[in-house]
C-alpha cells in the first residue's frame, strides 16, 4: 500500500515570522488520520525570517532531527551546546530525560528553510545528548541515521534508519523491504514516481505492506528515506 501526502494537505500556521506546514498534528492542527506514522512524531517543514526564531523551550523523550536546507541555525541548550548548524547538515538531540534549547536564524536577512522531525524513541529517560554531521556532497544514497551509528551516521534510539538519497533525471533505483517493516519517503526536491506513484516537493509518500519499491527520478530530485518498524 502506497499513501501519496500531497505538501498541500498538511496543516499550515503562518505566524508572520515562521511559516510551517506540518505533516502530522501539531499545535493547533490536528487530524485524527494524521498523528504520526509508525515511530515518525512529527515532520514540520519551516522557513523562518531573518533574526527570528523559537526561544528557549522544554523538550522530553523525544529524537529531535533538523535538516538544514538553506540558511543557518544557530542552536543553544541546556547541556551546554552552543552550535551553528548551516545547510546540508543534519542535527539530532535525543531531549530523553529533560532538555531546554533555542532555535533562531543565525542571519539577519537570509530566510532559513529546514525540515525539524520527532521520532519517538525506543524506551523513556535516556540520557540527554547532542550531535550534529555534514555528510558528504549530496550524491546518490546515504546513510544519515541508524541505531548502531555504523557507516559514520549518526546514532538515533530506536529501531529504525534513514537515508538521503540524491538522484540525477532519469535515474533509477530499488529499495528492497523487509517483512513487518514501514517506509516513509519524504521528497525534500524534484519529482520521483514509486511503484507507479509520483510524488514532488514537499509531498511524502507512506508505504506498507510492500516488498520492493521501485523509484524513477522523473526530475533531478533528493528524497530522505526512513525504515520504520510496524508499530
């Protein structure tokens, strides 16, 4: 079964400064049909003003994932992190037993566009901590998130991966799937069509029940590919 989320159907708060659509239920959107899927919490894509950003705030037993599309985070926390994170690189904090952080635009002018993602972890109170990679340039499938941190991805609690995956026009590929497992394919640019399902920015395609995914870049296109467990 293949689920096409059009980019247009997800919630959407304009705040002036931040303008967010939201995949899944969050603040004052909410969809019963739209809680998460499998261990994907939430999947919020931002583009916040100049010099404007979220203030300092709680977070607990949550993975907390950034990706940088344009722009620069500039990140503070309670366990001491002061950090910048510009386009490209892929932040994750696991807040487990209790974290306070800030989010702004580290520029003055420059619009900062990213993608911030929940993923509930696999057990309550793990220890707080902070990590943050540029991988490399962007070409073909890599490994960004993993519960064993192999292949130089970063450590994520819960049993599940994700992938970036770039792909030129016309390029093909597979993506064979495990029994029990769920995919999420998030299509961060371009145009791709999956077992026959197109899919362009910003839309998301929730897979199950599938045992090989076959994908076509219909036009230059990066994607992130989570594997998710059933529940």
């Amino acid at each position: 079964m293949i689920y096409l989320r059009k980019a247009q159907d997800r919630g959407h708060a304009n705040h002036g400064w931040l303008d967010s659509y939201h995949t899944f239920s969050f603040a004052d959107y909410y969809d019963a049909n739209f809680m998460g899927f499998s261990a994907l919490r939430v999947i919020n894509e931002d583009v916040i003003d100049g010099g404007q950003g979220f203030g300092t705030h709680p977070h607990k037993d949550m993975e907390i994932l950034t990706y940088v599309l344009s722009g620069t985070v500039e990140h503070q926390d309670s366990m001491g992190n002061k950090e910048q994170i510009p386009a490209g690189e892929f932040q994750i904090m696991s807040a487990g037993t209790g974290v306070r952080h800030s989010e702004y635009n580290a520029s003055k002018t420059v619009p900062l566009h990213l993608y911030q993602i929940w993923i509930i972890p696999e057990r309550n109170g793990i220890e707080p901590r902070y990590a943050q990679r540029r991988f490399d340039e962007v070409q073909g499938r890599q490994l960004v998130l993993s519960p064993d941190a192999r292949e130089g991805s970063l450590k994520v609690y819960q049993d599940m991966t994700l992938s970036r995956w770039a792909l030129q026009a016309g390029e093909q590929g597979g993506i064979e799937v495990a029994d029990g497992r769920r995919i999420w394919i998030q299509v961060v640019k371009g145009e791709v069509t999956v077992n026959g399902q197109q899919a362009a920015t910003s839309d998301a395609l929730a897979i199950w029940d599938e045992h090989s995914l076959a994908l076509t870049a219909d036009a230059a296109a990066e994607i992130l590919v989570f594997d998710l467990p059933a529940v």
